[in-house]
C-alpha cells in the first residue's frame, strides 16, 4: 500500500528527542516488602525510531511502557515525552493493550471515532480521519461489524487504529500480539512494521519474542531480570522493508537479542 500524505506524521527534525528517561527507578509494596522493579534507566529515543523492549518475566518492562504513557509515576527520576515532563497521560500518547478492549456495543468504526467525539472533532474531520485508518490496518470493509464480529487479530487491528485516531505522536504497544496465534501473530508484526514505515511514528513496543523484537525494534533494549536494567541497547541495522525477517541482519540482530535475555 502506499503511503497517504495525510497519515504521515514524520518528525520535524531526526534528531528530535521524542522520549527521555533520566536516572528512572520504580519500587512498590507487596506484603510488607519495598520491591524493587527497575533501576538506573536512562534512554534518549528519537522521533520516528521504534523501541522493542524485550526481557525475561517480571523484568520491569511493562511497568516501563505504563510509566511512559504516565499510568505510572517512577519512584525517582524523570521521563519526558516531546520535552515536556509527564504527569499523567495524554493524546501526544496512544496506548495498544495485550487485549483490545474494544467497547462490544460499538461498531469497529465508532469505537475507531469514539476518542475524536469525545475530543470534540467535527463529524465530517472525524469520519474522514476514521475512513482512513480502517483502510491504513485493512478493515475497511468492515467498519459495521461489532467486535464480537471479528476475529482476534481484526479486533487488534481495530485497537491499534482506534490509538491512532488523534494522531499521537508516540504509539505504546504492551504486548500486543501476545494473546494471539502463532501464523496471526507474525501477520500482524509485518503489518505493524508497515504502519510504522508509511507513518513515521514514534514506537515503543513491550514483548516478551525475541524475534518480534528483532523486527519490528529499529532499536532494541534488553533488561536483565529484576531489578531491570538496560544490558543491551542496540540500533538495528534491519532494512526498512516490510519483508526484514527474510534478511540476514534479522538472523544476527535476534542472535544478539537472545545472548542478552539469557546473559551470555
């Protein structure tokens, strides 16, 4: 498919920092104990790059993307999003879940347009901007449908469109594709890559795959187990086509991934 000039949102400068944690620590309590959940995080992503994060269970990477969309507060340290520090979450933000958490008595399109009615856009903005982002994850020829309509991967699709709805700057994905089938799955990380090279967002996507790290990551961190810590961060040399995992950079950049998560 070829890119929209309307959905493109490229940076306006490569170098612009789009998400900066400084010195982030995160501790909470469980049965009586201070659990220490991650340490010493300092990561600069740029406007356009896409972060797979990657680590064994329990590492903290979760809790990292929850901080970034401001659902979290670290314990110590800062996190800004476009030089702003973050306070709580906002539409410069998109989140994608593990579960698609569509609204069941909404169409596919109503709940792509619901977070644009509720932000006041004009009927005519909003179904334009929701026709086209059907089209941009491949429903738009079921935009009627209801969810229970639709198979998993279709109401994922529908989730990732409804995060892109205002045009968020940043797209956060907590293990999207987790809950799905294997052959579903690695379909979606092909298409998802391909959102990312027509539109130019910001990513940053939590997995526990290796391998989807290794694709859909133009830089991927690995933490260690907890507390996390950054033990690999690496700028991928993966070529931007939506065909990489056919490449031989894709086979070294997972090799290199997997030495990290198991501490070699």
């Amino acid at each position: 498919m070829p890119p929209r000039p309307d959905l493109l949102a490229a940076p306006d400068s490569a170098t612009a920092t789009a998400v900066a944690l400084s010195g982030v620590r995160h501790e909470y309590r469980s049965g009586g104990r201070r659990i220490l959940a991650l340490d010493g995080i300092d990561l600069r992503l740029a406007a356009g790059e896409s972060l797979a994060v990657v680590g064994p269970s329990g590492c903290g990477k979760s809790t990292l993307l929850r901080m970034i969309a401001g659902f979290l507060r670290p314990s110590h340290g800062e996190i800004r999003v476009g030089g702003e520090p973050v306070t709580g979450p906002g539409p410069d933000r998109g989140v994608v879940f593990q579960q698609p958490r569509l609204f069941p008595w909404l169409s596919v399109r109503g709940n792509v347009a619901y977070g644009l009615r509720e932000a006041g856009w004009a009927r005519s903005r909003r179904r334009e901007r929701v026709e086209q982002l059907l089209e941009l994850v491949g429903l738009g020829d079921v935009g009627g449908l209801r969810p229970y309509e639709l198979s998993g991967g279709m109401q994922q699709r529908a989730a990732i469109a409804r995060a892109l709805a205002p045009d968020p700057a940043i797209l956060l994905l907590d293990e999207p594709f987790a809950a799905l089938d294997a052959l579903t799955r690695e379909r979606l990380q092909e298409e998802l890559r391909g959102i990312w090279l027509r539109t130019g967002k910001t990513l940053v996507l939590v997995t526990h795959s290796v391998d989807e790290a290794a694709l859909l990551g133009s830089r991927v961190v690995v933490l260690s187990p907890r507390p996390g810590t950054v033990v690999l961060d690496e700028s991928s040399a993966l070529p931007r086509v939506e065909q990489a995992r056919e490449t031989p950079e894709f086979g070294a950049l997972r090799t290199r991934i997997l030495q990290a998560v198991r501490g070699e």
